[in-house]
C-alpha cells in the first residue's frame, strides 16, 4: 500500500458506530471516529470531501437498500463500510443472509472507489460479548473472505487490546467514548498506509483502581433501567433507534461544509 498517501474524498457507510455515537459533542451532535478521520485526511488534501451516510440502529440490509448504491455514487477516493454487527445481535440470525447481503455491498462499492475499508468490529469484555462472539467471528470470517477477493483493507479492531476494555465504552455498554473513536481513526488512518500519530492505539489502558460493589450495581440498575429495557422493547416491536432519522452527512461535500 502506499506510503502516506493523498486522498481527495471519503465516504463512510453503516450504522451508529460510524455515526459517531457516543462521542457526544458540546451540541449535542456526536462526531466519531470518522468524523477524526476525516478531519486528518482533510488537512493533507485541499478541498477534500466527505460524506456520512451512517444511521444509527441499521441492519445489514437496510444499508445496502439506503447507502449502499448511495455511496457508489459519489465517486469517492476511499469509502468504509461498516455492517451487519445489528444484525448478529439480533436473537434471531440468519447468517447465510448476513453474507449475501455483504457480498452485494462489497461487490457495489469495491469497484467504486480506490480504497474499501472493511472493520472487524471492537468487542467489550462481558457477558454480552460472550454469548454472541461465535456470531461475530462469523461476520468477520465472512468480512475477511470479501476483502481477499475484492482488494479491500480489514482494520481488525475485534484484536485490539485496547477497544475490548470496558473503560473506553459508554455508560449504554455498546457505543465506545471519544477515546475510544480516537483510537479508532488511528487504526483507520494507518491501515490507509498513513505514519503512525498514535503507534499506541491499541495498547493495553494503564490499570486502574477497580469501582466498588455499591458503585457497579448502581451503575448495572442504571444500565437497565435507562439502555437495555428500551433496547429489549424495540427489538420485541420491530423499532430502531434510527427509525426516521436521516444520514450524518448526505453529502459528498468539502469538509468543513455542511448542507444547506
């Protein structure tokens, strides 16, 4: 791959992860890691573009319906694709669809653009990732098997010591911190073949003193009351937390710039 190389524009397609959640801006917006991403590519490359089509809560197949052919449009220098993860957390999985599915988006866009970069998403320690790791090395397996055969760049976060730690995820258990999309962009900007700003990203976090049993179990009730219950009610009616929400970034526009 190239050696800190140029690119003009930047596409970023998927769900909540790619849209930024929780890397809660002063706004009330959230930024995430390609916001940071982009952020950096711009100041390498004048008039650089990005778009964020990412919407919170999408499956799999509702990226290939809403961002996918969206996305091919656009004629970018380097799109990310980032899906299906919704999907193995689902209680019910068809994985045999999951990797049609995938298939149709890499086969879309790979040819679309100069760069494709696939994730091998980041996982937290417990219990939620345990019951549902044997589904995600699945979808990774299947992520690295389309990356062969179509040129794309896998950014393993799944292997990332760092990003399996609790204390780089939100209070919600499934969204990482602003330091955690930080380290994120890292990762991107270097498997892009970029010079390291971080070559740390992925290090073990320095040890802290653990929280006591009162302050876990009050954090535990305020996790169900406030993010798994509403979680479990919308996956019993159907409902997303994206349900009409539009795209981060519509547009392929200048960074900096945003639609009218």
């Amino acid at each position: 791959m190239q050696t800190n190389p140029t690119h003009s524009s930047l596409v970023a397609v998927g769900d909540s992860f790619t849209e930024g959640m929780s890397d809660l801006l002063p706004d009330g917006s959230y930024r995430g890691w390609a916001d940071v991403l982009a952020a950096r590519m711009a100041a390498r490359s004048p008039g650089f573009r990005y778009a964020n089509l990412a919407v919170r809560g999408k499956l799999i197949g509702q990226i290939v319906d809403e961002q996918v052919g969206v996305a091919a449009s656009m004629g970018a220098d380097v799109i990310t694709l980032v899906g299906g993860l919704n999907d193995t957390l689902r209680p019910k999985c068809d994985m045999a669809l999951v990797r049609d599915l995938l298939t149709q988006a890499v086969e879309r866009l790979a040819p679309s653009c100069k760069q494709l970069v696939l994730m091998r998403s980041p996982g937290r320690q417990g219990p939620v990732l345990d019951r549902f790791r044997p589904r995600m090395e699945a979808l990774f397996a299947i992520i690295d098997d389309l990356a062969a055969q179509h040129g794309a760049v896998v950014v393993d976060l799944y292997g990332a010591r760092s990003l399996a730690d609790p204390r780089l995820w939100d209070v919600d258990r499934l969204h990482l911190t602003a330091d955690g999309h930080r380290r994120v962009a890292e990762a991107v900007w270097q498997a892009l073949g970029h010079e390291a700003e971080d070559p740390d990203w992925d290090a073990p976090v320095p040890a802290t003193p653990p929280p006591g049993w009162m302050t876990r179990r009050t954090t535990d009730v305020r996790f169900a009351r406030q993010y798994l219950l509403p979680w479990i009610g919308r996956r019993l009616t159907g409902r997303s937390s994206g349900d009409g929400l539009p795209p981060k970034r519509p547009d392929l526009l200048p960074y900096g710039d945003t639609a009218p």
